[in-house]
C-alpha cells in the first residue's frame, strides 16, 4: 500500500494524467498507447494551456494543446521507419499567441470566407469583422483557433483528447450560443480521426474544420511543390479577386485545376494565363467532392516521392479547400527557428464552401436549435517504397 503511494505521487510529480500515460520516452518509441499532458504555458490573461501527446500502438504520435485546439506536431512513418513530423509549428504557446497564418488550428465559427463580412438569415442581417481585404476569414479577430478549449483526454488503445468550447451569443458578430465538442483520436491505424460537433440555441451558421500545414518530407524541409496530389473532385470552386466565390462550379477538366489522377503540384501552380490561378497566387480553392451524402469519402491522397510518406484524407464534408502556402513568405519563423517561406506547405482544409452564407445554390451551413452539427475528417499516414 505504501509502495502504491509512494507510485502514485511520484506519477503525479511527474505530471501524468493516468498510470497509461507515465510512458518515459523509452517506453514510448516501444510503442505503448496513451496521452501525456504536460504545461504548456501562460495566455495573456492568465489561463494556463496544456500540451497533450497522444501515441499509438505503431508509434506515431500527435501533440495538440487546448489553445486554440492546434495540431502542434505530428509524427510520422518515411518509408525506412523514421517518424518525423509532417506539419507546420511553432516552438512555443508564446510564437502561437504572437500568432500565424493559422498552424494547425481548429477554425470557427466559419472555416474560409464570408464576403464583406456580412449574412441574412431568416431576415435579420448580421455583420463579422473584416479582417481579410474587406471579407471575414476563419471566424474573426478572436476565432476558436485564439480561444482556450476544456480538454477531457480518453485512455484507451486508441487514445483520444474531446476538447470543448462554448460560444456564446454574438461572439464575433455570430448569432446563438453556440456548444461545440471536437474530438481528436489516435487510431491504430496511423490515422488522426476528427470527430466535430455543435449545437445551437438560435439559428446561426457553422463551418468548423483544421487548419494543419502538411510538409511529408518531414521537418519541413524543402517546399511541396514536388508533393503528389490527388484530389477526388471533377469540379472546383472559381472566386474573385478578392478570393470570395463567384457563385458558379467549374468542371476541373482541362484546367490547372484537374488532379483527379495523381498530379505533381508545381506543374502548373504558376500558370500565369489561367486568370484562377492568378486570383489564388497559386492553388487556394476549394474543389467539390466526388459522391453524395454524409458518409466518409475519399477527399485527396498526398504522396511525397523522397520520404515516400502518404497521407490519405477522408471526409464527411462536400469540399476541401486546397490551399499550397501562398502567403507563406519567411516572415513567420517556425519550429527550431526555421522562417516558412512561401509554398512550404499544404493545407487539405476539409468543410462546406466558402461564402454558403450568401450563395443560395451552395449546400447550406444554416444550423437551428435542436440539429445536431456533426461532421468527420481522418487523416491517415502510412508509407510506399516508390
Ligand atoms: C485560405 C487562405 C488563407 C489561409 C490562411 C486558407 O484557408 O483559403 O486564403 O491565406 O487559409 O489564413
């Protein structure tokens, strides 16, 4: 009894959530299922957050702190084994609160853009903050990715981390408090499942998805334009140049816009003559799922030649946004002080069209007292020999 004591406070000094997660990094690389929480740091208005460190059974792991819900690293897999981490981050909670381009976050109220910042619904006309050349980008000034989240992490073979948020009436401009549960799991299977869920007490809109910069070199260390992407969508999302949709769906056929077959990314990322192109800086669309309905389906498939890591993603939802970094110019200096120059990542952001708001032929967003908002993204990593 004694000894078990003497066990269980040393655990706890040693900042352990469960007896599972007291893996030292020794036990970890022999890969034991579990979550380790360690401090995080300090906000600015003195809340506390904490890092949670999920690993699985083949040996990946996913850190993620309760700031913002962001993915702070991810390792995994080359084709020799080597785990490294494949997104983009910051070294600290302080480089995530000086703030960046949305690493790893979890977006809301609405993931991508609302033109002018404004909607109507039932009648009653509701103004965002437009923080994005005159439009509203991933939910405002203080979206879900700036906010502290209440983290429960669930022990098991496939250890998960249910983060939750209210949100209340009028936050940010939006209409209805707003409950939402997000739940990150570790699979056996190397993928990291992303189960989203919300609740309203008003009519609002939602649009919540991730934010993660994928790099499958690993380290990050080169740019992706030499990234193998397919994307499971006949048809894209055309915009202005204010990067807001222009209403209509245009078949990929024939465009720089067609990965429907496995497709290096920077054949024809600066095709100038394509006036698409030239509204996105490069890709910074969202393309429209193949197959209806709200099961899984294949969304994109990303295959990184020299490491030979895949990522497959899987979605609930009828769009990706695939964005490839433009806007990424070295000013942001990441992990281990490496500045993230433009097109040294890409984003899969799974979640409804941008702008649905205010485009009627978009699917809605609309969410009523008494829907459950429920929606489901994987992505799953694994390895090929070439
Ligand atoms: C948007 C980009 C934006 C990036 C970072 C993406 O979802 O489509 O235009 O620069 O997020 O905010």
């Amino acid at each position: 009894m004694k000894f078990l004591t003497q066990f269980l406070s040393l655990a706890l000094l040693a900042g352990c959530v469960t007896m599972n997660s007291c893996t030292s990094k020794k036990e970890t690389t022999e890969q034991k299922p579990g979550i380790e929480k360690t401090a995080y740091g300090q906000l600015p208005d003195g809340q506390t957050a904490d890092l949670y460190t999920l690993h699985n059974a083949d040996g990946m792991s996913a850190s993620i702190t309760n700031y913002g819900g962001i993915i702070v690293s991810l390792t995994t897999p080359d084709r020799n084994g080597k785990f490294e981490d494949v997104t983009l981050g910051m070294d600290s909670l302080a480089g995530y609160v000086k703030g960046t381009p949305y690493f790893g976050a979890l977006v809301g109220r609405y993931g991508n853009r609302i033109a002018k910042g404004k909607f109507t619904l039932d009648g009653k006309t509701y103004s965002l903050a437009t923080n994005n050349f005159g439009n509203h980008l991933h939910g405002g000034l203080k979206g879900f990715d700036k906010v502290l989240w209440t983290a429960t992490p669930v022990e098991g073979d496939e250890p998960a981390l249910k983060l939750t948020y209210t949100s209340k009436d009028g936050e940010e401009g939006y209409p209805g408090n707003l409950t939402v549960e997000v739940t990150y799991t570790l699979q056996k299977d190397n993928a990291l499942k992303i189960d989203y869920q919300a609740t309203t007490d008003k009519p609002t809109v939602v649009n919540l998805t991730n934010h993660t910069y994928f790099n499958l070199t690993g380290g990050a260390k080169r740019d992706i334009l030499d990234h193998v992407v397919t994307l499971y969508a006949d048809k894209f999302i055309p915009i202005d140049q204010t990067l807001i949709p222009t209403g209509k769906l245009q078949p990929v056929a024939g465009t720089p816009f067609d990965f429907t077959k496995p497709t290096v990314v920077g054949t024809r990322i600066n095709d100038s003559t394509d006036t698409q192109i030239k509204y996105g800086g490069g890709y910074d669309h969202g393309w429209v799922l193949n197959g209806t309905g709200d099961s899984l389906k294949l969304a994109a498939t990303v295959y990184e030649p020299t490491s030979g890591r895949v990522m497959e993603v899987r979605t609930t939802q009828p769009a990706v946004q695939f964005y490839t970094g433009n806007f990424l110019d070295g000013s942001v200096t990441g992990r281990e002080g490496f500045p993230y120059k433009k097109r040294y990542a890409l984003c899969l952001e799974t979640e409804h069209y941008p702008d649905s708001p205010n485009q009627p032929n978009f699917p809605t967003t609309v969410l009523r007292p008494g829907e459950t908002y429920k929606t489901t993204t994987i992505y799953q990593f694994s390895s090929k020999k070439e």
